[in-house]
C-alpha cells in the first residue's frame, strides 16, 4: 500500500474513531478494552473477507494479514466460535407494531397517514395493532414500552398517538447504543463498497454541504430537513412493505434500505 494512502487512510481512522471514543469513553471502556475489541474484529474480518478461493483460511494466514501472532488468533477465533461476536441486530416486536401502524390501511387516516388510535376496539384500535403485530407481547407491555422510549403519546387514557414514527428512542441508552452501531455500520458498509467498486454497482451516497451557516438559518434547516427527511422514510418503508408480500420468485437474500442522517460543526 502506498504512503499516500496510508496517510489518508490514517486521516480518514482518526476523524471516524474521534466521536465513537467520546462515546467509549464516557461509557468508561478502556484504550485496553477497545484494542481488544479492535484484534477480535481483525480476525473476524480476515476470516471473512481475505480467503483464498478454494483453499482453507489457516490462523497462520489470519496472523499474516492481521499481524497478530498465531496464539492470539487461535484465542480470538475460539471466542468467535463460541458465540462471543456480536449478532446481528434483528428488529424488535415494538418496532414491528410501529411499521404496522405506518403501513396497515386499518390504522391509517384519511390521508393515509398514522393516526390516533383509540385503545380498545376489535378493528382499528391500538389492541388490534397489537394482536396483529407484536406476536404474544401483551397491549399494557407494548404500550409502556412505547411510551417509555417516546414514540407515542396518551392525550388520555383511552386514546394511543404516534409522536415518532421513526422509532428513536428517547431515554433508552442501550437502544440508542445499538442504533449507533446500526447506522454506522451501514454507512461505513456503503462507502468501503464504493471504495472498492464503481460504475453502475456504486451505492448512493451523498452530503449537502454549506459552510458559514448562520445560526437561525441551521435551526431552520434542522427543523425543515427533519421533516423531509421524515416523510421520505415514511415513503420508503411503504413501498418496501407494499412490495415485501409480493411473490417473484427471486431468493430473499438481501437486507436493504436508506439512510438519511442531518449534521452539523
């Protein structure tokens, strides 16, 4: 690898670890337990992705590439092996019953919008998105749970409304952690993909950016691109539920989506 690239890849590490390591480190994990992390992930890494076809990935190659030694590699790769790797983030059931809310025309408004739903009711109520959606969670758990993370509201008792249809939530801290993860990931994902292809199997990825902003015009834009933002992914995730039961006879393979993210320095 060129010193160039070094270079900028060093550039590129340092601005991407700065805001996960304010994160670390308020969280109290240390250097040592993040360069343990950092080997684990290595290994896995190599594992996956540098095989040669054909040809059985040994730990020895695994130490070559990483430049790990041997005896650390086999360690990492047993507790790999033994489930210690981080699983897959799969959607919750509170998460489904949001998505159901948004896309099931039984809850849906005139405008096709979410709207306020009464709680009790055998059709179009907050207990049968309930029943529908969320498995054998009970409505009193499901609606706690919601109302604890600030996706809905209760005007009163009777009544279940939809504040963010988004599913962020507001005061968990281990879900605002795995969302982190997620989103990273993903982005990350889309530009290393674009790093190493181009052409017509490029995946999007854009910013607008202005510089000397002023500071009621940034509170605007936030709010405003809020919105836009909100709206598009509401778009999105309908037609991705409108096409997800339709039958093509293709393989179900692939987990896709857009990520739409606002900022600001």
């Amino acid at each position: 690898m060129g010193r160039t690239i070094k270079a900028a890849l060093a550039k590129a590490v340092i601005r991407i670890l700065k805001p996960l390591v304010r994160v670390l480190i308020r969280n109290e994990v240390s250097h040592a337990e993040f360069v343990a992390l950092a080997k684990r992930v290595y290994v896995d890494v190599a594992r996956e992705h540098f095989a040669i076809p054909g040809r059985k990935m040994t730990h020895a190659r695994v130490a070559v590439l990483t430049g790990l030694n041997r005896k650390e590699v086999v360690r990492l790769s047993k507790e790999s092996e033994a489930g210690a790797a981080v699983e897959k983030a799969k959607p919750n059931r509170a998460m489904r019953v949001v998505n159901g809310w948004l896309n099931d025309p039984e809850f849906l408004d005139e405008s096709g919008e979410p709207g306020p739903l009464p709680l009790q009711g055998e059709r179009g109520s907050f207990a049968a998105l309930v029943a529908r959606y969320s498995g054998d969670i009970t409505l009193g758990a499901v609606v706690d749970e919601l109302e604890r993370i600030g996706v809905v509201t209760r005007p009163d008792r009777q009544t279940v409304r939809l504040v963010n249809p988004g599913y962020i939530p507001e005061r968990s801290e281990l879900e605002k952690v795995e969302i982190l993860s997620i989103c990273a990931a993903d982005l990350l994902g889309s530009a290393v993909h674009n790093l190493e292809h181009g052409g017509d199997d490029a995946r999007f990825q854009r910013q607008v950016v202005y510089q000397q902003v002023p500071i009621e015009m940034a509170r605007a834009f936030r709010q405003h691109s809020n919105e836009k933002s909100a709206a598009l992914l509401r778009y999105y995730n309908r037609w991705l539920a409108d096409g997800k039961g339709r039958d093509t006879g293709s393989e179900t393979v692939k987990r896709v989506g857009v990520g739409i993210y606002y900022f600001e320095d």
